[in-house]
C-alpha cells in the first residue's frame, strides 16, 4: 500500500476526527478510503448514466413490459427447479 500526505485547514481536520470518532472508523485514512470509494462509485454510476441517456430509445417501460418480464422470470424459476 502505498503511503500520501494530505495538508488540511485544522477546520477540516476538525472535522475529519469528529467523523472517525462518530462514525467507528478506526483512522483518518479509512475515512478518506471510504470517501475516495464512494466518489468512484458516483463517478462510475454517472458514466453508466450517461451512456444509457446515449442510446435509442427502446420501448416504454410499461405494465405491458413488466407483466411480460414477470412472465419470463417466471418460466425461468421453473425450468431452474
């Protein structure tokens, strides 16, 4: 693993205590871990988004649609019994 430093305003620092005491983190660099973790999973469900906000649009997604996926998932549990 490899080590960073991190310079921070003592409000900020403040601040980063109170969330490992509140929070049962153990130290300031399992907080920032977590924090880092969560952007990239925002960052990755953004790109998704976005890539399905680029694609032509399918039919709608209406009770026809999930009574017909209801169906299928259905047939499927009983082919898997």
């Amino acid at each position: 693993m490899s080590t960073m430093n991190i310079s921070l305003p003592d409000t900020m620092k403040s601040f980063v205590d109170e969330q490992v005491s509140q929070r049962g983190y153990s130290t300031s660099s399992e907080y920032v871990r977590e924090l880092i973790r969560k952007d990239q999973d925002r960052l990755q469900l953004r790109g998704l988004l976005l890539a399905g906000a680029a694609t032509a649009p399918t039919a709608p997604a209406d009770g026809t649609y999930f009574e017909d996926l209801r169906d299928r998932v259905r047939k499927a549990a009983r082919v898997g019994v």
